[in-house]
C-alpha cells in the first residue's frame, strides 16, 4: 500500500526552518509528492533521518537537487 502525506518528521522539521518551509509552500503539488515519495522510500529510520535532512537543506537553498 503507497503511503500518502507527508511524513510526520518531515513536516515537525521543516516548521523549524522558515526558508525551507517557505520555499516548500511555493512549490507545485507534483513536486510535492515526490519529496513525500522521496522520504518515505526507505527501510530504516536512519535512513529516513537522511532523507528528511537533506531534503530540509536543499528546500532552505532553495533547489529540490536532491530528488535527482
């Protein structure tokens, strides 16, 4: 079953950075999803821990490189 949201870490984290969340809330809804798909593609929290950091470093720069 394909989980659906964003990932509860995600969403506490990105709250504490006013850059990464402001560029978030401007993107489109595709690219959204991907970052949700990005995060939630994993087999550990580790991994997941990963994931949520780098995505919040590259929304406060403001590119979504890390999806590549």
């Amino acid at each position: 079953m394909k989980k659906t949201g964003m990932p509860i870490g995600f969403i506490i984290t990105i709250f504490q950075n006013k850059d990464a969340l402001k560029y978030f809330a401007n993107l489109d809804e595709n690219t959204k999803q991907r970052i949700s798909d990005y995060i939630q593609n994993v087999t550990t929290g580790e991994e997941s821990k990963e994931k949520i950091y780098n995505s919040i470093q590259g929304l406060a720069n403001q590119n979504v490189n890390f999806l590549i």
